[in-house]
C-alpha cells in the first residue's frame, strides 16, 4: 500500500510529515465521535508529544512498536457512553539509536509538563528504572492521551519493564511498584504470572501523569502457549470476568484462534491505584485482530457482533473506522490492533484499537516467545 498522501491518485505529490498525517486522522476521528469541538485538543496535544519526529515522514522513522506495522501511532475508541478519543507515540527520531530513545522519552515528558503542567512526579521516580543510559532493548517508552467531550487531555506514559535486559522484567516492576508507593501490589502481580514471567510475561509498566488519588499504575502482560480456556481461568478471579464471557468473546473475535492463541499471543492488563494498592482496580483483556482474521472487514463483522453482545450500537465504530482506512476493509489486515474487553459492574466495555498503516498492509505477527 502507498503511504497516505490525501492528494490525488494521478499527481500524489510528496507524502506528509507523520506528524502532519496523524493530527489530520486525529482531527476527523474527533469530529465522527462527536469531539469536533475538541479536535484542537487532541491535535495539541498530538503536536506536543511527537516533537523528536519533526518534519520526517513515517517511512523515514525507526520501525516503532506502537501498531502493527511499525507506524509511530496508534488510535483507539472507547466505545461506551462517554465516547474517548486516545492516541499513543513513541518517541523517535529519525536515525536514532537506543540512547537517543531514552533522551527523546525524557524530553517529551519535560515538553508536557511546561506545557500543560502534567504531573510528573510518578515518571520522575521510576525515570531511571526505565529510562537507563544504556537500554537492553530497542524501545523504551510510549505516551498516550485522552480526550472526552469534557475536560482537560488526560496524558499517559508506558514503558518497556524488559529494558534492564528479559529476564529482569518482573524485578523492575516490582521495583517500579515500590517506587511509586504501590509495592503492596506485587503479590497480585505474581499471582497474575502464575506459570512464571516467560509464559505469563510482564511487558508494560504504564502511569497516569495525573495527581488524582485515583490516578492508575496498569501492568500489562503478555500470554503465550495459551488459549480461550487459559485466558478464562487466568481471568477468572477479577472481579466482572467469568469463564463463559471470555470463552464467548474469543470465539467471536478469534474464531481460527479460541483453541489455539500461539500465534500472537494474547494480552492482559492490571490497574492499581493508592486508595488500596493490594487490590487489582480492574483488569482488561487485550485480543490481537490483525494476524489471524483475514482481512480487516471480517474484524468489522466480528466487532459488530460483539458490540452487540453487550447491548452497544455499532454506529460510533463504525464512524470511527471509516475515518481511520485509507483503503478498502477487504484489501487486507492491519487497520484494527487490539480489541479490548473489560465486563461490568454494568455492560461490559470494548475499545479499539486502530493503526494507521503509515507503512504498510498485512503485518506479520510479532513478539515471539524468545523474541
């Protein structure tokens, strides 16, 4: 697939800046989830956390882990009563290397804070943890806001726990819980990584850059080796989750993978917060829509179905997805990222997750189990 120019198909003319092309999808996201008032914002805010790319285009940026097919960003719809529009960057520059990473991630961090005055007290105790001189890994942080119809831009950051090298993961988690005053936590954590950290492995260490007492720590792990029955019973004991309702949204999302999740394996997420640090505040399943369906317009079906399941019009994704492809839903796979799930108290939440395939169609399957 070309790279999204939005000039004509017989004078293409030179393809946008990544910057230029995210805040233009942005801005028409915004306006099909009834933010048009608020497309400034997430534009804004957009513009303040991708600064290290400058002018480049997506193709001249390091391959990001961002979305699928390595374009630096990634959109998601919340697609409940109160609709929310939420990006995530990485922060890149072209031709950059490990150390220049972990500078871009401490300058975006300092570039929020003069100009929103974003709480970074929390990144500001877990900053060497996971921003080291010398990363083990090649991506080290990603930020994220999110814009509802009122409010401020609530802002986000995740980072990489494997950065002090895969087998010290789970030690910097715990590490990074203890720091922001949540160690208290670490025995549901391991409970979470009952057949140890390399098959139930610890990927993501996120903060809310909020001072809100009810400001989260989420931990996202990633399952191998599993399938529909394993990620039930693994969920099983959060509160919402049941076996069936896992078991049915699998079967319905992944229909070619329930039995078997091997492929790309699937992730889960838990949210803690300081009201009481050994309790999971909720947890959320993660399903990886673009290896195994066959093209995007059989994702399109599935989260119809899905969204039905839980008493939800499909309306708003699809206006959402219109505004994110850039080519027919049947051409290919890779527009939709993740479905996310999350049951009750009351109907359960969905969310998706969308690329922009600033690079190209088709991604092949990403982190294997030693990769």
């Amino acid at each position: 697939m070309e790279k999204v120019s939005g000039s004509s198909e017989a004078d293409p003319g030179p393809a946008p800046s990544a910057r230029v092309a995210g805040a233009a999808r942005l801005a028409r996201l915004a306006s099909a989830l009834g933010l048009g008032g608020r497309s400034g914002v997430c534009v804004d805010a957009f513009g303040a956390m991708t600064g290290s790319w400058g002018t480049a285009e997506a193709a001249h940026l390091p391959e990001s882990d961002v979305s699928s097919d390595g374009s630096p960003m990634e959109f998601a719809i919340g697609l409940d009563d109160d609709p929310a529009l939420q990006f995530a960057v990485e922060a890149l520059r072209p031709g950059d290397g490990l150390v220049d990473r972990v500078v871009s991630a401490r300058a975006t961090m300092a570039g929020l804070v003069r100009r929103y005055g974003t709480d970074g007290r929390r990144f500001a105790q877990v900053a060497d943890l996971f921003l080291p001189e010398k990363p083990a890994v090649e991506h080290v942080a990603m930020f994220g806001a999110e814009v509802r119809r009122q409010g401020d831009a609530q802002f986000k950051v995740w980072f990489y726990p494997a950065v002090g090298g895969p087998d010290r993961a789970a030690e910097l988690c715990e590490r990074g819980l203890a720091a922001v005053g949540l160690g208290a936590a670490w025995p549901a954590v391991t409970a979470h990584m009952a057949r140890g950290e390399r098959l139930d492995r610890p990927v993501m260490f996120s903060l809310d850059l909020s001072a809100d007492p009810e400001a989260r720590v989420k931990l996202y792990f990633r399952h191998y080796a599993t399938d529909a029955d394993g990620l039930a019973e693994l969920m099983a004991p959060y509160p919402g989750f049941a076996a069936g309702p896992v078991r049915r949204f699998c079967g319905t999302m992944l229909p070619e993978a329930a039995a078997d999740l091997s492929a790309q394996p699937p992730v889960t997420c838990l949210s803690f917060t300081g009201a009481d640090p050994t309790r999971v505040g909720g947890a959320t399943v993660y399903l990886p829509m673009w290896t195994y369906a066959p093209d995007d317009e059989a994702v399109r079906r599935r989260m119809t179905t899905a969204l039905a399941a839980c008493d939800r019009s499909s309306g708003l994704y699809e206006r959402a997805l219109r505004e994110v492809a850039s080519r027919p839903l049947a051409a290919g796979r890779g527009i939709h990222n993740y479905a996310a799930w999350r049951p009750g108290p009351g109907r359960p939440r969905l969310k998706a997750y969308f690329s922009p395939e600033l690079r190209h169609t088709d991604p092949k399957a990403r982190y294997a189990l030693d990769g």
